[in-house]
C-alpha cells in the first residue's frame, strides 16, 4: 500500500473514475457528473482562483483503492481565525487501514497549511457536497443529495472524526402533504401577514441569479462550513440546477420593498441524471418528455431579523403547494435541521458533517 499525490490528469481521471469502481454496486446510486467534478480538480474552478487542495490516491494490490482531497477555503475561519481544513471527494475500499493512510495524508497536508481544525467530508464549502449519509440508505436518493457506501462514517471515527452537526429529510405522500398545507395556511391565517413571495424565473435566467447572490451572505451568514462566494462561483455551482426547474420553483420573500429571503423546489430527476452515468452532455435533455413523480422542498433561508415571523413557514407552504399544484405522488423535505419543522412527517434520512480538532 501506497499514498501517491496527484499530479497530472492522467492521475485525475483515475481519481474521478474510482467513484465508480467503489459505487457500481449500489444500483440507488447516481453518478457525479465528471466534467464537473473534473473542472473542479483540476485548477479550471472558481474555488481555484481563492482555495487550495491537495489530491491523494492509495494505491493497493496493483490498482486504486482510495482517493481524498486536502483543501483549504481561506474565506472560511475558526474561532481563532485559522482556516477550516477540509476533508473531501473521498472514495475508498471498506478496509480501515487504508482510509487512515488516506485520512492521515489529508491531515499532514492540512498541518502544513497551519490548520488546527478539519471538517468532513466536504468539497469546499457548504455551497459545494458535504456531509454523509449516515441513515436511510435504503431509501431512494433525491436529486444532489450526498450518498456514500455506509461504512464511510465509521472509517472517520475510527480516526478520530466526532459528528459536528446533523441534517435530516421527511417523506410525505401526496395526502399528508395536502394535510400539512393544510394546517400551515390555517396557522398563517391567524398570523400577520408575513412577507410576500414573488416567484423568479428559472433556467438560465440572469436576473435570477443575481438577485439570488445578493441574499446569499446575508441569509446564510454562520451556517456551518460557509463562507462568502463570489457570483461566477455561485453562477458556476447552482447554474446548472437552475437549468432544470420548473416556471416558478424559485422564489424571494419580499418586505416593505426589499428581498428579505429565498426558497426553491425542484423535481426530482434523480434517477434521470443516473441514466446519464457521469456524462454531461446529457444534462436537462429529459425535460420535456420525463415527468418526475417527486418533487424535493429544498433550500429556504431569511435574513436574521425575519427569522422572527411567520416568513418560514410561509415559505415550507409555498414549497408544498407547488407540490399538491404539481401532482406529485411523492414529496421530500431535504436536509432540514431540528426544529419545527422536524414534526412535518416521517424522518426517514439522516446527514452528518464530521469534525476532529489537530495537535
């Protein structure tokens, strides 16, 4: 066994392709796109022009059986204003002592870079894939959700990693949605009337994109593992996903004049983009003759000062009643962290993001 650092695309295309010998027998499993994942690797990114990572195969038995990526987001500090080390992309045989080779490597790197903390896994930051699929593996996965073999978090703790923080996902039939929309309007009615929802335009919609940036520091300011993105990074990492929604599954929250937050839905084309197998140039090409039977409520975010109000679940209610307007058998609440909004059906998947503090 071997750690090798890489160097050059040959040793990229490597890297990228053993998600596939890992994940082939997943049959829920879908596929990254590689020439994302490869134009994020290989110094062609945005997160290139400001980060840092390093890459490490192990190489074992003649062949690969392990991938990490070291990387550093200067934008993203600790308390004591040393940057956050991350820990990512990681792929890897279910072998302990590999993954530590790996692990290990990924942390002397780190060290160098004067980091005294390490998340994991993520990629960059929490606008990029993070956290790991620690329940629920024998559900059907949602349309960019992480999704990892399940003996992936315990070959962190053995190496010391805790979990640091946990996200959680709802399933609901097309009648408990109808009866959860239910219920909210009626708490809404008796409420002031909170901030009004303007729906943007989707697909490759500028303006949408804009206005969207705008929010983002403001609502998303101290969430766990982000830092302030520039608009071509945000255009680069959410674009695509714009690119697929429907008329109206993107939306502000507007008061007294001025954005105050956003929310979006998007169809669950999950198992579309598994059809692809990692190539991009199929992407989007189902719309128009695929019709999704799950929609995902995904992101809403407010500013603090109206985190106060009724604005959020005036949001999770639009999502819904897209969903019961659109017919869809099945609705998930994506990633979720408790709180009220944990009551709203079966919790039937689970994330956590790891952490370890280095000497």
């Amino acid at each position: 066994m071997r750690i090798v650092r890489v160097s050059d695309d040959r040793r990229l295309a490597e890297f990228i392709e053993f998600s596939w010998a890992v994940n082939r027998g997943d049959p829920l499993w879908v596929p990254p796109l590689r020439e994302q994942v490869f134009r994020e690797l290989s110094g062609r990114g945005v997160f290139s022009r400001y980060g840092r990572f390093e890459l490490f195969l192990c190489e074992a038995d003649g062949g690969v059986a392990g991938r990490i990526a070291a990387l550093v987001n200067p934008r993203l500090l600790d308390g004591s204003g040393h940057a956050l080390g991350q820990l990512g992309y990681f792929e890897c045989v279910d072998d302990p002592a590999i993954a530590s080779a790996l692990i290990n490597a990924g942390i002397d790197w780190l060290q160098g870079q004067q980091v005294k903390q390490v998340m994991a896994p993520m990629n960059g930051g929490a606008h990029r894939t993070h956290r790991f699929l620690t329940r629920g593996f024998d559900r059907a996965p949602f349309l960019f959700e992480p999704r990892n073999p399940p003996y992936y978090p315990e070959l962190f703790e053995r190496c010391g990693f805790a979990p640091m923080h946990r996200w959680f996902s709802y399933d609901l039939s097309c009648q408990q949605t109808a009866d959860r929309l239910q219920t909210f309007d009626a708490v809404l009615a008796r409420r002031p009337a909170p901030a009004q929802i303007e729906e943007l335009k989707t697909g490759q919609a500028p303006d949408t994109i804009v206005r969207l940036h705008r929010l983002l520091d403001r609502c998303w300011n101290g969430h766990i593992g982000y830092a302030s993105i520039d608009l071509d990074e945000f255009s680069e990492v959410f674009g695509g996903a714009l690119a697929i929604m429907d008329a109206g599954h993107v939306s502000v929250s507007v008061q007294d004049g001025k954005d105050v937050g956003f929310a979006f839905v998007y169809p669950d084309y999950a198992a579309d983009m598994r059809a692809l197998d990692g190539h991009a140039g199929g992407w989007g090409r189902w719309l128009g003759t695929s019709r999704a039977t799950r929609i995902v409520v995904s992101t809403s975010a407010l500013v603090p000062e109206a985190r106060r109000s009724s604005m959020a679940m005036a949001q999770v209610a639009w999502g819904l009643r897209h969903a019961v307007a659109g017919g869809y058998t099945d609705v998930v609440v994506a990633l979720v962290v408790e709180g009220w909004l944990s009551k709203i059906g079966e919790q039937t998947k689970e994330h956590t993001l790891y952490t370890r503090a280095l000497t």
